[in-house]
C-alpha cells in the first residue's frame, strides 16, 4: 500500500488488481497490524515478498514488483 500524489489518497496493490481509496496510512496501520512501514509512504504484507536485496535496499514481491526501503525499515522486513 502505498500513498500517492493526492493527499490522503491511497493505493493497494493487491496480487491480481491495483484499488484506490481515500484514508492515512496511520490509520491504515492501526487496523491492519500485519502491514509493515516500508519507508514513510508505503506499507507492505511481509508474507507477499519473495526476495530481500539488502545492498541495494530493495524487496521483490511475489508478483515480480519492486520497491526501495529505508534503512530504518529493514528491521520490520
């Protein structure tokens, strides 16, 4: 899940559609405890990630995507 351009905008990129809502991360993360921070504008299910490059700060999700993380953030991954 990921916060975009739009203030409190939000996108979910589920395994097989991508779906847009209105809403914070914060409060995201209060009701969905299984997501981890990824960096400040992204959230993420650790069970959907394949691969881990700690070099160059990146997950590979089981759907083959890509995301950079924050060096503060690969505790939670």
């Amino acid at each position: 899940m990921r916060s975009f351009e739009r203030p409190h905008h939000l996108r979910s990129h589920l395994l097989d559609k991508t779906v847009e809502f209105t809403g914070t991360l914060h409060e995201v993360r209060k009701r969905a405890s299984f997501l981890a921070p990824l960096s400040c504008s992204c959230l993420v299910n650790v069970k959907n990630i394949r691969q881990i490059d700690l070099r160059k700060r990146e997950v590979i999700f089981v759907t083959g995507q890509s995301e950079s993380f924050s060096k503060r953030a690969s505790k939670n991954i």
